[in-house]
C-alpha cells in the first residue's frame, strides 16, 4: 500500500495536461482567458488527492507500542524483517484500519485485537507487493460463533469465516483470535479470507487469481489441478479442504505459505515458488534468516 501509487500519480498529471490544454485552447480560440483553463488540474488534484492526503495524515501517526508487542508475539513474518520493512508493514495496518469498516453481529463487540488481527493479515499478505492494493474493499462483519449457509449460529454451523464476489467478509470472533494465536499450524482465517479477495474474475472463484500474469494463468491451473487431487488423496501438507476447488485450494495454499513456509516448500516446490512469485516474497528464506 502507498500513499499514492507513481502510476495513479502519472495518471492524473496526463489527464491534467490533456483535459487542461484542450481546455486552454477552446478559451484562446473564445477570446476567453486560457487561465481559466488551470480550474480543471486544480479540481482533478482535490478529487484526486483526498485519498494520498488521508493516507498521508494516516502515515504521521505513532505506532502503539503494545500493537507493535503484539505484532512481534504473533506474526512471525513481522518478527524477521528489518526496521525499514516493520515501519512499512505498520503503515499498512494503520492504513487498513483508517479505511476498511468493522461491524459486530449480534451484540459482538469488536475489540483492537479483532481488528488488528485482520489488518495484520492484510499487511503481510500485501508486504512483498508495495504497490498493489486489496482488490476490493469490504466491511468485516465480526460473528460471536459458528454460522452455517443461511447465516445462522447453532448446532450444525461449521463455518469460521466466508466471503463471496461481493458483500462483507464475515469472520467468527474466535477464528480470528485463533488466527494469530497458533501462527505455524496452517490454519488462519483472516489469510484464507483475504486470499479470496485476489480471486474473484467475473462472478465466481475459480482459484486464477485477478492479478496473475495470464500467461503464467494456464501453468497455475494445471499445478493447481495437481495440488487438488494430492490433498484429497491426503498425500499433502494442505488440509483435505483444499480439494474442494481451486479457490480454495489457493486460499489454504497461501495460509500455509505464510505459516508453514519451510515445511511448504520442502513437500511442494512448485506450489511454493508459484507463491513466491505471486507475493513477490521468499516467506521461508525470511524465516531462516530471523532464526
Ligand atoms: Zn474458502
């Protein structure tokens, strides 16, 4: 995440010059002042600049010391980077939370941890990526309990968290506790959620994620086909869940990617460096060095 990306940057400074000029030169050929011309670059960079400059504000704000102790108990990723790479990482949570809304259902109250958990996952999942964003930006809505398809607690209800091509994400309380509380079993709803963010083309998830290299899109699919039939053969590393389809084989991949990245990268290479190269982040070789 940046504060504004050199493109969007570039972006707008062509459209200012092209809208700008064109502008002049109608004016000019009017007999009117061309300076009047210089409102529409001065309208594009308000429109523009609300979001650089709350983001900009957002950046001068201090880090809570015990967010950071939290952070360095229970992120193992966050605990091996430099200086540089934690004050960035910061700047990501802090950025998630000034931007996406958090809701509790049924009386759940959303407490700091909640709402850091999940912005710390947003920040590791896009840390090897400075200049991509989340491909969409949902509200977390926070459940006390279990839910099943209709949405409901109860006997029966066996999901922790769930998200569709639109509409919230929705995470059970105790999931997301958990998330972070066991960072090296593969099992992190807030990852799994968040992944699926990167894979909604068109209506459903098909496990190509929206910003992968087309050309490469063909490879994945094929090695994600492997994948599959090895976790419902129970000869993988990822949990049987993973053979449901390639999204969520995608999404359980990424949980353990983060995770269990040694142990990922020992029982599926392929699957592995497909990850490194998407994340743009060698997890294991950061692991080894903090050792
Ligand atoms: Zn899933």
């Amino acid at each position: 995440m940046q504060i504004i990306r050199r493109s969007t940057l570039l972006f707008y400074v062509l459209l200012g010059v092209i809208l700008g000029g064109s502008a002049a030169v109608i004016l000019w050929q009017a007999q009117v002042s061309p300076l009047w011309a210089l409102l529409i670059p001065a309208m594009l960079l308000v429109w523009a600049g609300r979001r650089p400059l709350r983001r900009w504000r957002v950046a001068q704000q201090t880090f809570p010391d015990v967010w950071r102790q939290w952070l360095e108990r229970s992120v193992p990723l966050y605990d091996a980077l430099d200086d540089q790479a934690r004050a960035r990482f910061e700047r990501d949570v802090l950025f998630f939370l000034d931007e996406w809304r958090f809701e509790g259902v049924a009386e759940t109250t959303v407490q700091d941890r909640h709402r850091l958990a999940v912005a710390a996952g947003a920040a590791l999942i896009l840390h090897g990526r400075p200049d991509w964003e989340l491909p969409t930006k949902r509200t977390i809505l926070l459940y006390p309990d279990r839910f099943d398809d209709d949405y409901l607690e109860g006997g029966g209800a066996d999901y922790d968290g769930m998200v569709h091509a639109q509409g919230p994400i929705i995470l059970t309380r105790q999931a997301v506790e958990d998330s972070w509380a066991f960072p090296h079993n593969g099992d992190n709803v807030v990852l799994h959620e968040l992944a699926h963010l990167f894979d909604f083309t068109h209506a459903e998830a098909v496990g190509v994620p929206t910003l992968m290299d087309p050309a490469s899109a063909e490879a994945w699919e094929a090695l994600v086909q492997r994948e599959m039939q090895r976790a419902a053969r129970g000869q993988s590393l990822l949990r049987p869940y993973a053979a449901e389809n390639g999204a969520e084989l995608f999404a359980v991949a990424v949980e353990n990617f983060f995770e269990r990245p040694t142990a990922l990268k020992r029982r599926h290479e392929e699957l592995y460096n497909a990850l490194v190269n998407f994340f743009n982040l060698d997890v294991a070789a950061l692991h080894q060095e903090s050792l």
